[in-house]
C-alpha cells in the first residue's frame, strides 16, 4: 500500500496490555514455575550439579520459560508499566539472547575445571506483586589461579510461590 494511500498506517503501536495479549498468544497459560527447586541453595545445587555433568539440557529447565515470563515474571517486573512500557517480546528476546550465550559460556569455563561452589550472595531482594527477584547473586568459586573469588554465574534469582528458577544465564565469563 503507498502511503498516500487512505487508510495507510504510519504509526503500529499497541498498547501494553495489547502487546502482552499478542505475547501470550500462542504460550500456554502459566500458573506457577514449573521445575525449578524449592530454595535458593538448592536451585544453585542444581545448576551446580548441571555444570558437573555439563549437561546443558538440565541447565536451560532451571531457567524460566518464555511462557513462566509472559504471565508471571514480565507482568510483575517495572519495565511492563509506565514510565518504560517496555515491549514483552523485545524484553524477551534480549533475556533468552542473554541466557544462551551465558548457558554456553558457564559450560564451556567449566569444561574442564570442576566446579565447586563455596557460598552464595545476592544483592537484597526485590518484590513486584507476587514475584520475589534477588539480583545480582554471585558464587564463591575457584578462579583459574586456585583463588576463591565471588563470580556471577547467572543472573537473577526469581521466586513465585515458593518455587525458585533463574532469570537467565547472564554471568561474567
């Protein structure tokens, strides 16, 4: 269609609660994350036990699914409202772009080093609604010296009805 055309649409911008409805389209509905663990400790105990085994598969299941972010982590998280409205999928897409190449990078760093973690510290939670979020969670493992040191090995923890899953894989290697 030529713009001068009548009828021509410059402008395609939705409303968030449009955006969001076109997000969740084709997901199914989500009431609660799914797998996961029960705690923090232990959801770190499994991505520990993944890297051991370097099992990438098992990884990916610890971290929220686009479905468990379209209806229970985005809605809840401040960049879904005013004053940011940002999009659902383009948040998405950064996030999911974020934990492939973080998974990989956690795998390929401990490809040959075991990984043994010592302790766990996240920045102070965060609650938005229903959803609990500690940010910026760091694990004390052996550096390629010996040396402990405090590492991101992924990003966020999430919470959502006493189930605990990453936000993504978004670490320092």
């Amino acid at each position: 269609m030529h713009r001068a055309t009548p009828g021509y649409v410059v402008d395609s911008a939705r409303s968030p609660l449009a955006q969001l409805q076109r997000f969740r389209a084709s997901l199914p509905t989500v009431r609660n994350l799914a797998g996961g663990a029960p705690s923090r400790d232990s959801l770190v105990a499994l991505v520990i036990a993944a890297v051991t085994r370097h099992d990438a598969h098992a990884l990916a299941a610890l971290a929220v699914s686009r479905a468990e972010y379209a209806w229970l982590v985005y809605p809840e998280l401040p960049i879904a409202r005013a004053p940011y409205n940002h999009p659902p999928d383009a948040a998405w897409m950064l996030l999911a772009a974020e934990s492939r190449a973080g998974r990989s990078r956690l795998l390929e760093r401990f490809r040959a080093t075991p990984l043994v973690a010592r302790a766990l510290a996240c920045d102070e939670r965060e609650t938005y609604g229903s959803l609990t979020l500690w940010p910026n969670c760091r694990v004390t493992v052996p550096g390629r010296d010996g040396e402990a040191r405090a590492q991101r090995l992924f990003g966020a923890v999430v919470a959502v009805n006493g189930r605990f899953k990453l936000l993504s894989f978004g670490n320092d290697f």
